[in-house]
C-alpha cells in the first residue's frame, strides 16, 4: 500500500467520522493517532504531540483569548448601540443611509472584535430592527448586515488571520495590514452596491423623513460622544501597535483594558456582563485551543505520509497551472465551507496548502487574504452555511431561511468579485505591509 493511499484514506476517514457529528477536535485527533500507531508503532503519536507543542509555546497565541474576550464584552455592553444613534443621524436622509450605515458600522466593530460572529451579533440586536421599523426591504436588511459581519476576518484585529499566522508561521502584524485594503475595498463595493441598487428600487431602502434624522444640535453633540469611545478603543489597540508603541500581545491587553474602561464610563460594566463574557470568552478560547492541537498533530502525520507532495502533483498533473491550482484551492474551500465552519478548514487544509502556495512562488500573506475571503463566502453560502442559520436564529419570525438565502446572493458575487480582483492585483493586498514593514 503506497503512502499516498494511505494519506487519502487517513483524510477520508476523518471526513466521514466527521459526519457521526462528534467533536471536530476529539476526530481529528483521534484519526491522527490511530494512524500513527497503526503505520510507526506507538512512538508515532510523538510526531503529533511535539507538533501540537511547539504551536502551544508560540508567545502572540496569548492574544486569541483577549481578542474574543474584546468582541464580547463590546457587544454585551452595548457601546455599539450608541455608535448607531450617530450612524442614523449621519446618514439618514439618504436612499439606502441606514444600510450604508450598517455596513460602517461593521467595518468600525470589526476593527475592535475581529469576528464575524460578534458582529452578527452586533447587527442583529442593533441594526436590523431599526431597518425593519423604517420599512427595508427584509431582504436588504439580512443580505446587509451577514455581508457587513463578514468584514471582521478581514479589518485588523482578525482572529482568523491570528490563526493562519500561527499555522502558516508568517508574522501576524503583516497579514493585519494586508487584510486592511481588501477590506476596505470589499465594504466600498458593498456600499456602491446599495446606492445603485437602492437608487433604482427606492422601496428597498427609502430615506428617513427629515424629522427623524435632522435632529436639535444638542441631541447631535450626545450622538457624536457616543462615537469617540469606539474610536478611543482602536487607537489604543490597533493604533498603538502599528505606531510602534506595543506588541502584539501588548496592544491585545491594552486593547482589553480600554474596551473595560468604555464599559465603565458608559456605566454598563457589571458582575452580570463580565461574567457572561468571561464565560464566553472561555468557551470560545478552549475551542479554539482543542480544535488547533488536534489539527496540528493530524497535519504532522499527514505530512509524513508525503502528502502535501501528493497533493502538489495531483494539481499540477491536471495541468491547472499556477493560477488555475490558487482558484482550485479556493472552490475546495468552498465545498468543505459546506459543513466546517473557518477554523476547522484552516487547520484541516492550510498546513497542506501553504508548502503548496510557497512552492509556486505566492506570496503566503497574500493568499491568507485569499483564504479568509472565501472561507466567508463558505460561511454565507447554501445549504449548510453557518452564518444563514445564525441570521435566522436570530431574526424575527417573518423573515424565512428563503429570505435569508437569496439576500446574500449579490454580496456573494460581490465577495467572489473581490478575489477575482486581489488575484489580478496582488499589490492591492502586499502594498501596505510592504510600505509598512518594508520587503
């Protein structure tokens, strides 16, 4: 039996364990070590433990907790409803405003949380009441607010990019930078395509009436304080770090510090929030934690077997080329997005891709950008995308799974048309951490 065989059916085993719906980390895991035993005896299981270690005494994965810790506290304490209230002052009085201000909105929550889910979270308590009550179109509504959560993989503090960073060995501060202008470059598209769209079918986003945004001076001066704290956070993260002032793990700790200070000052940090987000937090954290070791050690024995070499020649013998073997790579992301969630695609697939991408001369930071796009895509996407069921848990009761399906479809082109485009330009995604860090 040649290795390559083997290597197959160790990933078909796991795939298929997989579907008895047991614990993504307890299969991977588990399938790695029995095929250890199995091909090298029980010594085998070694290769795993060491290299699940080495990743656990990498110093910046102490910032995967706090980031989490960040994004819910910021929701659960609600900072997000006041930044709104300037939101819908500020844009109100146009076609659209509000869903434009929405997707503000995510791109400001995504550049403290760096999670899709939390911004979710943050739209659906927020956002989409207050479109429905001013008469936008459901499908609007739903189609913005999961295409504005999707921006928090991409604006810096992504935790997704802190993951590959981990798994790709490539320094975070970079793929921070080089998620900025895709970034903002796929919010421009989204809002281009609401004022189109909004301009031509006025009733899917109608604009307030003049008394519900020109409001008196001093309800605009309270509304415009509402936004300084949200602000204040990023600074003190993010804007410290890239000045040079902190670290990474130092500006994650900072960045907690000053989300628990604006809790405060706004009078909403209690016992009850911070022991909801604590909980969260740890929960979320320990998942993330499991699910990485598990999936680094069914990576070290799946190398063993040659297969990242195997995987190499079955692109190439197809005759995909370089450009044709990136876009395969991007539609199997989308088929696994059919029943994994982000996480577990990375570190099922990534440690056997990215020898890949480097081999073909790619830039890795660059294709991290790639990567966390189309993973978003596999998120948003029928029959089993997790951020469609997420929507609907959590939308009111005449918005269908129908509704929710077919509000994604244009932000969905509009993300594919977002590769398209960093495949064309690549310096759209490597200039900035270029001119930032240098070559």
């Amino acid at each position: 039996m040649s290795y390559s065989f083997i290597a197959l059916l160790m990933f078909l085993t796991m795939f298929v364990v997989l579907l008895s719906g047991r614990h993504i980390y307890a299969v991977i895991g588990g399938v790695a070590s029995i095929f250890a035993v199995i091909l090298w005896g029980p010594g085998g299981i070694d290769m795993g433990f060491h290299s699940a270690f080495t990743l656990i005494n990498w110093y910046p994965l102490v910032t995967l907790p706090i980031f989490v810790f960040i994004g819910y506290l910021f929701s659960e304490s609600k900072i997000s409803e006041d930044l709104y209230k300037l939101i819908h002052i500020l844009m109100g009085s146009l076609k659209g405003g509000l869903a434009i201000g929405t997707i503000i909105l995510m791109a400001i929550i995504s550049a403290i949380n760096g999670l899709s889910v939390a911004g979710m979270s943050v739209g659906s308590s927020v956002a989409l009441p207050e479109m429905l009550k001013k008469k936008y179109d459901k499908k609007m509504v739903t189609g913005v607010i999961q295409a504005g959560s999707s921006l928090g993989i991409l604006i810096p503090p992504s935790v997704v990019l802190v993951l590959y960073g981990m798994i790709a060995r490539q320094p975070v501060g970079q793929l921070w930078l080089a998620g900025v202008m895709p970034g903002l470059l796929m919010a421009t598209l989204f809002v281009i395509y609401i004022v189109v769209r909004c301009k031509i079918q006025p009733k899917l986003g109608p604009a307030l009436s003049r008394e519900e945004w020109d409001v008196p001076f001093k309800e605009k001066i309270h509304a415009l304080r509402g936004g300084i704290l949200p602000l204040f956070i990023i600074l003190m993260m993010s804007g410290l770090f890239f000045m040079g002032v902190t670290s990474l793990v130092e500006s994650a700790a900072t960045g907690a510090v000053a989300t628990i200070i604006a809790a405060a000052i706004k009078k909403r940090l209690n016992w009850k929030v911070m022991n909801k987000v604590m909980t969260q937090s740890l929960s979320v954290s320990a998942m993330f934690m499991w699910v990485v070791m598990s999936a680094m050690a069914f990576a070290a024995i799946f190398d063993g077997l040659g297969a990242v070499h195997a995987i190499k020649t079955l692109f190439l013998s197809h005759g995909f080329g370089p450009i044709g073997t990136i876009v395969s790579m991007q539609v199997s992301f989308l088929l696994l997005g059919t029943f994994l969630d982000d996480t577990a695609m990375l570190i099922i697939v990534a440690p056997l891709y990215i020898p890949l991408v480097i081999s073909l001369g790619f830039n890795p930071i660059w294709y991290g950008v790639l990567y966390t796009i189309t993973c978003q895509i596999a998120y948003l996407t029928p029959p089993f995308g997790y951020n469609l069921f997420l929507m609907k848990a959590m939308a009111p009761k005449e918005i269908t799974i129908g509704d929710i399906y077919r509000s994604i479809v244009p932000f969905v082109f509009i993300m594919a048309g977002t590769i398209a485009i960093l495949i064309l330009f690549p310096d759209i995604v490597t200039w900035l951490p270029y001119k930032y860090f240098g070559n």
